[in-house]
C-alpha cells in the first residue's frame, strides 16, 4: 500500500485471508467513526452502468475496520440500477431531488450536481469523513453554495478519502 496521507487511502480490496498489519497504518479514518460513500461516484466508476457490488465491496472494506458506513445515491441510480442488495439495506441514503436537476448517475458526466452537493453537506454538518472521486472546481457550485466551497478547501479537504479501483472494480 502506498503511504497515506490524512484524507485519503488506496482503496485496494483484499482477498479474504490475514490483513497486513501495514493496511491497519494505511487507513486515513480512524476505527470508531463514521463515513460517507458517494455510491453514485463509486458504483460508476470506470464505467457508464452503475455497480452495486463495487459500493458493497467500498463499504465491506471499512466495516472490516471498524468504521460505520452510510452510502449516499441519487433516485436516478435506484432507477437504473434496482434493487439495493440486501446486504446493504438500512446503509443507503435517497439524496433528495431538486426539481428540475440533472441526475448525478451515469458515471460522473453532471459533477455540480445536487446528489453530489447533499454529499459534501452531510459531511460538513456531521463533521465525517466522506468517499468521493469529484473533482469539485468552483464553478460546480451556485452562488448560494460558496460557504460550501469556502468548507470543502479547507476543513473539507481534510475529512475527504479518494479511492483507486482497478479495471475488475476492486
């Protein structure tokens, strides 16, 4: 694994087996918290249809840990990709729909999006780490969002986890 710095892990799944301790250092949350998966962001990634199993197998590698997981989608993923696996139940979080709003599914294409907004504002209201791929550039966000903006460079930047998938989702 490669070093680690605060906010941000190498997301690399293992085979079920012994954990290396180094995974324990590697880990950018600290066991006991909580942390927000953007599942639209991950069950997209790297690909134009939406993966259930690539959000299940993000949230199996924190709980392995230690660390709660809410998973945060949009209706549009529900829509295209039904149903939330059973497993994770009770773990994923409808984001509210603006009327009018282009939807954050399909692997990434609307980044200011609201679904991806009601993300960083969970994280900042509940002070959690949070998983999330975005490249967030001051123009995603509206004029009444730049305390948004004004929280994500800074405090935000710190409470923010990328990952890395390889081409298989893991």
């Amino acid at each position: 694994l490669d070093a680690a710095r605060p906010g941000q892990i190498r997301l690399t799944l293992l085979r079920p087996g012994p954990r290396p301790p180094e995974l324990e250092l590697a880990l950018a949350v600290p066991p006991g918290s909580f942390v927000l998966l953007n599942a639209d962001d991950i069950g997209h990634f790297g690909s134009r249809s939406f993966s259930w199993q690539t959000v299940l197998q993000a949230a199996t590698f924190y709980e392995r840990v230690g660390i709660a997981v809410q998973a945060v989608c949009c209706q549009a993923t529900l829509t295209e990709a039904p149903p939330v696996p059973s497993s994770l139940l009770g773990r994923v979080l409808i984001s509210p729909a603006a009327a009018g709003a282009s939807s954050g599914a399909g692997g990434g294409s609307a980044r200011g999006t609201p679904e991806r907004l009601f993300v960083l504002r969970l994280a900042q209201r509940h002070e959690c780490f949070f998983v999330d791929n975005t490249n967030y550039r001051p123009s995603h966000f509206a004029q009444d969002s730049q305390a948004l903006l004004g929280w994500l460079t800074s405090r935000g930047s710190e409470l923010r986890v990328g990952y890395i998938l390889d081409s298989f989702g893991q």
